[in-house]
C-alpha cells in the first residue's frame, strides 16, 4: 500500500500539504511572511480579478499554499502545529504581526515548549519546540 505513495513531491511537500482557502490572502501572506518567517516561493494571480489563485510558502522545511476563498471553496478554519528553535521570539513576532493570542509560552507536561495564537482568518497556530529528543 505504500507504494502508492512514493511519488515525486517538490522539495518542502509532504504527502499531505496544508491548502488554505482565505477571505483575504494578501493579509494573511503577509502575516505568514512577517510573523512567523514564511519564504513566499511563488504567486499565481488570475489575470482578469487580480485574486491570488496560488501562493506557495515554505516554513522552515515544509510547504503551505494559500488561495482566495470562492465558490464552491470557501474559506474554513484550520490548526497547524509549527516547531520552531524559539517559541517565545516566534510568538512575540506573530502577535506584532497581528495575530491573535490563544495562550503565552509556557513549557507543557508532555515536554514541549508552547504557545498558541490565532491568525486573521481563524487559523489556529501551536508553536512549539520538543524539550527532549523523544517521542511523544
């Protein structure tokens, strides 16, 4: 069965790669890009709207695209958990970025350090750092 999966993916997708749907794309491209250090990769723009059809965007070694929400895709809410080297100076980068704080860093019983914000468009963000090489 795992076969079925060994394709070729672009460097930064995985088997599963997060697509969001936003009310406002550019918004939420430059939060993505000033709060929490995205690499914009890619734009696509339809050519008679101006509506972003696709941006691709790499967060450390992973992709995520964004796309305006229309019909029949609209917008939805999602959670993404994003480890980083350090959770307090990536929060405090997407709270001036205008996110939503959700809960302060704090150091978890199950051995990562955490905090949680929301971005403009609902997204849930759990940024985190494990404290120890182990499993969950």
């Amino acid at each position: 069965m795992e076969e079925i999966y060994n394709t070729y993916r672009p460097e930064g997708f995985g088997t599963v790669t997060p697509y969001i749907f936003a009310e406002d794309p550019v918004k939420l491209i430059q939060f993505l890009t000033l709060g929490l250090k995205a690499e914009e990769l890619q734009r696509t723009k339809d050519p008679k709207t101006g509506d972003i059809t696709n941006c691709i965007l790499r967060l450390g070694h992973s992709c995520l695209m964004v796309s305006r929400a229309r019909p029949p895709f609209t917008g939805m809410k999602s959670s993404f958990y994003l480890y980083v080297d350090d959770v307090d100076i990536m929060h405090e980068l997407a709270i001036k970025a205008g996110a939503r704080e959700v809960f302060s860093p704090a150091d978890m019983p199950y051995r990562d350090r955490q905090s949680g914000i929301q971005d403009m468009e609902g997204n849930y963000w759990w940024i985190s750092k494990r404290l120890e090489q182990s499993e969950y």
